[in-house]
C-alpha cells in the first residue's frame, strides 16, 4: 500500500523474484489506460494475461474495448496482478506494473510465438484468439511497485521484469516439442514441481510454458510458476535443470 | 469488453440490479488513478471496498500510497470489481465505476457513518481505521461499464448507482441496532437470505448493513448483496421487508 519513498524497503533479489512470479503467474490482470476522448479520465478493466519469451507481459483484447481504443490512443498502461487469498484482500501479495503497450501485428513471426505461448495457457481464448478484431499486445514493463503485505512495499524497474539470457530464441525454438515430450514421457514431473516449488495439490499438472527463466505449470483454473533461481544460459541447460528439479 | 456504442447492449434493470450487485458485494476493488508526476500514466493497486448509505462506494487508503497522493493531485478514478470464478476470467461479470473522488473529514458525521459500516463489512480494519495516516474517500460514480461475459457489454450512469430513497437518513439512524436486532433474535434470516437470493452456502451468514436499498451479508471471507426490487420508501417498510423476505 505504502510507495512512498520513505516507507519503501530496499529491493533484494527475494523482491525482485516475488514479483516475477506474481506477473507470470496470473491468468488475468486488471489494466488501467487513460480513457479516450475524456480528458485524461483513468479506466481499469480486466484482460487475460500471457507472457513473451523474454518476460514481457501481453494481452489478448478485442478493437471493441474501451482498453483497446485507449491504447491505440495512448500506450501507457498499468497492470495488476496477485490474487485475493483468504482473509483481508490487502494481506496478498499484488504487484502494480506500469508500461508501454505497442500492438503486435497479425501473423508476424512475434505474434506466432505469442499465440502459440497464449494458447497454451489459455486452451479455451483459442475458440476466439483468431477473430479479426482480436490482436495482442506486448507491454514492456517500464517500473513496478511490489506490496508484498501490510508495510512491505518496494519499488522495482522495468528491468527487473524482463528475463535476460541469451538462450532465449533457442528455447523458443524447442518449447513446444520440449513441452510436448515432457508431457508424454514424464507425466507425473508437472506434478511434482508444483508440489515441491509452488505449494501447489494436485496430480493433474502440466507444464504449459518453457522459458529461460523458469516453467509455467497449469491445473484447470490454476496457473502457477516455478521461476528458476538465475535463468539458463543455453538451450542445452533446459534438461539437466528439468532433472534437476524432479529431485 | 465492448463498450463501443456499436455492440452496446440496451440497459434494462436487469443489467442495473447486476451492476449493483457487483458494486455493492465487493470486498475490494482495482482502482485506476493518475500517477502525480508522471504528466498522466495511470496506476492500478488494490483497495478495500465499503458502501455509504446512499450507494455511494468508499475506500479506506493510507496517505502513504501511491493511489491516496494521486487522488489529492486528481480526484479522478476508476473502480473494477467483480470477483473471478471458475473457467475462463472473461466469462464472469464485472463492473467499471468512473468515479469522482471527495476526501472524507475525519470525525465529521459522515466519517462516522461510513467508518462504523465499513468496520462491520470488514472487521479485521478496526486493527489501522484510525492511524493518523488513514482516510476515507467517497467514490461518486459518473458513468459506468457493465460487461456481463463475452458480448453482454452496457453503458450505465452514475445516477443508476445511487440510492434514492426519502428513507436513507431514517434507516442508517437505526441501522446499528436494527442489525443486532436481527442477530441476537433472528439469528437464522441471515443465512436464509443468502441462500434463497444469493445462492450462498452455509449457515453462519451474518447482516453487516442495512440500507434503503438492499442488505449486506456476511460469512467469513464472503460478501454478499440482497438487492431489493425497489427501495425502501420509509425506514417503518423495513420490518416487513425482512419478514417478507424470510418468506
């Protein structure tokens, strides 16, 4: 709750990793845009949420939207995400991320990857993701403010967000099929990590994502993310860490 | 997701008495406001949610926030409420409130009013409600966004949010003791409104507000909103809309 300058904690890698999670494994996310033609007037809407290879948030909208026409008017946005738990709503841990929205156009080799990443997350958003007035957009995060609880607020840069190695097209490249033989050859290992790194129940896991930084694990209505502690520096490491993790 | 005038659906009272709910049973909202200092990016965080007596919704923030200093800077915000369930988080109806929002005076009659409804909504808010630093702020909406799920998008005004009722000073005057009332000699109806008109499980269901409009329920974490279909004419109707309601 607290941003102040005065009232901020120091931003340690523990923070910085809180806040990660918080943006790559949520489903939605409330999104804040100046609404046009109003003068600068705030609307907060909700969006799905997916997750570029490099870390950078994006969304799935629709050209009818208020957010939408806001956007194209006016980049800057905000994103909030963190779930409301049990108890008081502002006892969770929320991250606030604000950013620059660029769109990324239909059928580029960026907006492959994207959906294909998208549609994995999000089995269902494929009965619509292909309409014509559907189009994603890629935010890049520009800085963040992570509360972590009552009186544990700390502020973040856009950098802070972003994953950094060089592996990232590498990874790419070999997600799906990495995804796919995981899956088919070692059922049980989604499972297993949600369990040992995400306090997660549950037997029906499946790994949904695959990227430098760490692994998006889905359930059902569930997503959660197990982020690794430095991200790989070649695509060659994803095994051994995957093998690692089982224990 | 759409609110161009172009896929706007006709507002019936049906989508108003839905609205209304969404407002008025959230425990906690996103709101969007405009950073200070930053010539105009916007800022979602999290707040807790209350209602006054004339349906006006209210937060409680700290005047070290982020969202509180931008408030001061510009009055003007944005409200999303709306709880995610299960399936697909687009699926489910949620509310955009634009809002106008007034600082509270502490010790006023009115902080009065509204601190003693918020504490029974959110009883754990008694631990910080008077830190020097807290405040609240009434919300007035001037327009609203319903989206009831894909494609069920209606424009609403500030106006169909507001209580209008001759009764609402006469029933908050007796508000307090008409909800120990209920507790300590009905203790049942509770958990009987919820079930019959909010489809609410449980039986330990507790009334945490009383206005000319509807009634607030209350288990645990879970919030609820008995909408009447018309207001209360005069506080000596309530009687017998409880009764009737107990049915």
């Amino acid at each position: 709750m607290a941003e102040n300058p005065s009232v901020l904690r120091e931003t340690d890698d523990e923070a910085r990793k809180l806040a990660r999670i918080l943006l790559r494994s949520a489903r939605s996310a409330a999104i804040a845009v100046i609404e046009p033609d109003s003068g600068g007037f705030p609307f907060v809407s909700r969006v799905l949420l997916g997750i570029d290879t490099d870390g950078t948030p994006v969304i799935l909208v629709s050209a009818l939207s208020t957010h939408t026409q806001a956007l194209s008017a006016d980049s800057r946005c905000s994103l909030l995400t963190g779930e409301i738990g049990k108890g008081d709503p502002l006892a969770h841990p929320r991250l606030t991320v604000q950013c620059e929205a660029e769109k990324v156009e239909r059928d580029s080799e960026v907006h492959n990857r994207i959906r294909e990443r998208f549609v994995r997350r999000h089995p269902k958003s494929e009965l619509y993701i292909d309409f014509p007035d559907f189009a994603f957009f890629r935010l890049t995060p520009l800085k963040a403010s992570l509360n972590g609880g009552f009186g544990r607020a700390y502020a973040l840069d856009g950098e802070d967000l972003r994953i950094r190695s060089p592996a990232i097209d590498d990874l790419a490249a070999m997600e799906a099929r990495a995804i796919e033989h995981m899956t088919s050859d070692h059922a049980d290992a989604a499972s297993r990590y949600a369990k040992a790194y995400c306090k997660a129940e549950g037997t029906d896991w499946r790994i949904c994502g695959l990227d430098a930084a760490g692994v998006d694990l889905i359930s059902g209505d569930q997503l959660k993310r197990l982020e690794y502690e430095e991200p790989l520096k070649s695509a060659g490491e994803l095994r051994m860490m995957l093998i690692k993790l089982y224990g």
